[in-house]
C-alpha cells in the first residue's frame, strides 16, 4: 500500500498540470487510465484462468483425499493472487519509472 501512495503522490504534480494546459495531449492521464484497464482486464483473465484450472482439478483434489472446502478456499486464494499479479506489476513499474529508478 505503501507504494501505490508513493505513485500517487509523485503523479499528482504532473496531472495538476496536464489539467492546466489547454493542449488535449495529456499523455500521464491517458496512461493513468490506460494502464489501470489493461490491468484489471488482465486480473480478470488470470483469475478466470485460475479458477477454471481449480475446477478442472477440483476431483482428483477430493479423490486425492482433500476436503471441498478446503478445496474451495485454496481456489479463492489462487484466484485473487492472479486477480491482483496485474495491478502490483504495473505499480512497481510507475514507482520506478516515477522514481527515476529506470
């Protein structure tokens, strides 16, 4: 969390003045926005994905002697990591490329 203060923070200054000029060029708003679609579009695919592979394994798990429910759980927990996998990577690369770092 304490990163995604940190994007934001340092993107403020360069929106503030995108939103003062009265180009219709503001690359960092397109960005923002852009990036932000492409990475819940693709955590939606990736925890689809997940989720259909917990599903086609969920009989061998049960026959393999694990509950459904724990079956379950697991399936939510691999589903949400994939969910946000997306949204970490993009933040990490606005941290760095906002940071100078690269």
């Amino acid at each position: 969390m304490q990163m995604a203060s940190m994007v934001i923070a340092m993107r403020l200054p360069m929106l503030m003045l995108e939103g003062m000029t009265e180009t219709s060029s503001k690359p960092e708003s397109t960005r923002a926005v852009t990036e932000k679609m492409a990475a819940v579009t693709n955590g939606v695919v990736a925890a689809q994905l997940s989720v259909i592979n917990s599903a086609a394994t969920f009989w061998l798990d049960v026959w393999s002697g694990k509950s459904p429910a724990a079956i379950a759980q697991a399936t939510v927990d691999k589903a949400t990591r994939a969910a946000l996998r997306p949204g970490r990577k993009t933040l990490r690369a606005n941290y760095k490329r906002l940071s100078g770092g690269g």
